[in-house]
C-alpha cells in the first residue's frame, strides 16, 4: 500500500476519533487545538460526528509532529496509518508511486 493510500472511512473515523480523546486527555493539546479551530468546548460532541471536523483533527495532528508521533506511539499506529486516515476523511485525493 502507498504512503498515502485511502483507508476505510470506517477505519478513519476510528483513528481521528482516538486522535481526539487523545487531544481531550491533555489540558494544553485540547487547548491548543480548540484555539487553532475555534470551537468551544461545549460544541466538540456535536462537531464530531462531521467527517470534516474529524479530517480537522488529523489535520491538527499532522501540522504538529511531535503531537502526531505521540498519538501514533500511544495508540499503537504507524504514523502513516493516521496521515492514511487524514487522506479518507478529507476526501483528498491519494499519491500514487509511479514506477
């Protein structure tokens, strides 16, 4: 599989949603990805359920590296699973290897 290929939507959910407990379980990363969004607190439940709120996560994640390979270390995922996800949920379109 490429670098950036496509995963399930289902599997993409699953990632951005533990990317965001992942965010909610620190004071400073929840803050800080709140500030760069603009959402409040009280609207994160609702805002998850959008796919392109989810895609924002991973996006959040992939601008702040350090953040991302904690995230891939706690959950246990290669950090190109989760840049996978990111592709699915934000509809963009996939790299491909060229031989």
């Amino acid at each position: 599989m490429n670098k950036f290929a496509k995963l399930a939507r289902a599997d993409a959910k699953n990632v951005a949603i533990q990317a965001l407990g992942f965010l909610a379980a620190d004071p400073e990363r929840i803050g800080g990805f709140l500030a760069a969004t603009g959402i409040g607190p009280g609207d994160i439940r609702a805002a998850a359920k959008e796919p392109g709120f989810l895609a924002g996560v991973l996006d959040h994640l992939a601008e702040r590296e350090s953040v991302l390979l904690a995230f891939a270390q706690e959950a246990g995922l290669r950090p190109e699973h989760i840049l996978q996800a990111r592709v699915t949920l934000a509809g963009l379109p996939v790299e491909r290897d060229i031989p």
